[in-house]
C-alpha cells in the first residue's frame, strides 16, 4: 500500500516536536504539559473511531454517503468550525488535534494505525522559529509534510484568504489515498499567537467536486475566540 498523507500520526508530531520533550496541549492562553509517554501514535489514534479494514477485495471504500447541508458547530477554546451535522467531530474542546470526518473517514494503514482519507484535521503548528510570519509558517510546514510523504505533489500557488478578520493562506497539493488512487488536500494556514492554526481538507479525488462546497462552508465557518 502507498504512504498516503496521514493527519493521524504523521501530521501531529510534526506540529508538537518543536514544543521540547514534553507534549503540550492548550487550554485558552495556558499551556499544559503532559508525561513524555503520550509522546505517542496511539494516543492519536485512540481519539478517533475504529479504523475501517479493507476488505479482501483490495483497498477500502471511501463513504459513500453524500456530506449533509445542514452544519453544526465545534466550539473550542479558541476557535469554532462548523461540519456536517452526518460526520462526527474527534477531539474535546481542550484536544491538541480534532478531526471532523464521518466514521468510514478512517482508514487502517500499514502500521496498525487510522489513516485519514476523507474528512478535516483541525490542529496548530509550531515554528522553528518564534517570529515567524504567516508564509515562513506555512513553507515551514509544508516542507515538512513532504519529508514525512514522498507521494505529496503540491499542485498551485498559495493564495491569500481572510478568515475572521485574520489573514490566512490556502495550499493545495494531493497525495496517494488510503483508499486507493489520489486525494485531494487543501491546507488552510492562520497565524495565531499562540501558533500556527491550519486544517487539513482531504478528499479522494473521485469525491472532490462533490465536497468542495462543504469545505468552502467550513473555511467561511471558521471565527477565533479573542
């Protein structure tokens, strides 16, 4: 099976090895820190529902279900994104990382773990650099998913975006998909004080003219608290 772009262990220790040897999770502006032994892929994978197991036919099935128009709210502590009301949403409102994504969103990989092939990864990344500006962020970023996914082939320029009043870019590039074939990933990037806020929306690409409106409902959705 190819390395496809995983959110789910991955993605996430990008975003916390810059933090030192503690993993650190955010409550409003105070930062906790929790024992070294959550430094982990289980305590990611055991946020989200049980990976769905392809079938001996071959590769999974990507969901079927169609996203519903009517969206509901997940309220963090500093933020809130609205998603369909038929996906769930994995991740309290003080999680480091939540994934809004139906249950069949979640693929079993290689190595035991969830690989997310359809769906959204909320989370923050944090810089090498402390003064890092939005774009230096971002490049920073997205270097490092490429290291992590030798399939990612990123496919335009960035572009500008407004998201609550906040200045944001959007990055497009696509990746093998667990379930088979190409996914398509749109990475949105805020700088905020207390990192780097992105999310990640994936869509096999078969089902990408079909989820583009729901992601554009999300990205208008999205407001900071503070």
């Amino acid at each position: 099976m190819p390395r496809s772009f995983s959110p789910v262990i991955r993605t996430q220790a990008i975003a916390y090895e810059r933090l030192g040897p503690k993993y650190r999770r955010f409550r409003g502006n105070r930062i906790r820190q929790a024992p070294d032994s959550l430094l982990t892929p289980k305590i990611f994978v055991a946020k989200l529902p049980p990976p769905r197991r392809p079938s001996n036919q071959g590769a999974a099935q990507a969901p079927q279900l169609s996203p519903s128009g009517t969206l509901r709210d997940f309220e963090d502590n500093r933020f809130t994104i609205a998603y369909p009301d038929n996906w769930k949403a994995f991740g309290g409102a003080d999680s480091a990382m939540v994934v809004l994504a139906p249950q069949e969103g979640v693929v079993a990989n290689a190595y035991g773990g969830g690989t997310i092939g359809y769906g959204a990864l909320v989370s923050y990344y944090f810089s090498q650099s402390a003064r890092a500006k939005l774009m230096q962020a971002t490049g920073e970023l997205m270097r490092r998913l490429e290291e992590e996914n030798p399939s990612m082939q990123v496919t335009g320029q960035s572009r500008r975006i407004k998201i609550s009043d906040s200045p944001g870019l959007l990055s497009a590039f696509s990746s093998a998909s667990p379930y088979g074939g190409v996914e398509n990933n749109l990475l949105l990037t805020v700088m905020r004080p207390e990192g780097l806020f992105y999310v990640v929306f994936i869509a096999p690409q078969p089902r990408a003219e079909q989820l583009e409106a729901t992601f554009q409902k999300m990205l208008r959705s999205i407001r900071f608290r503070g």
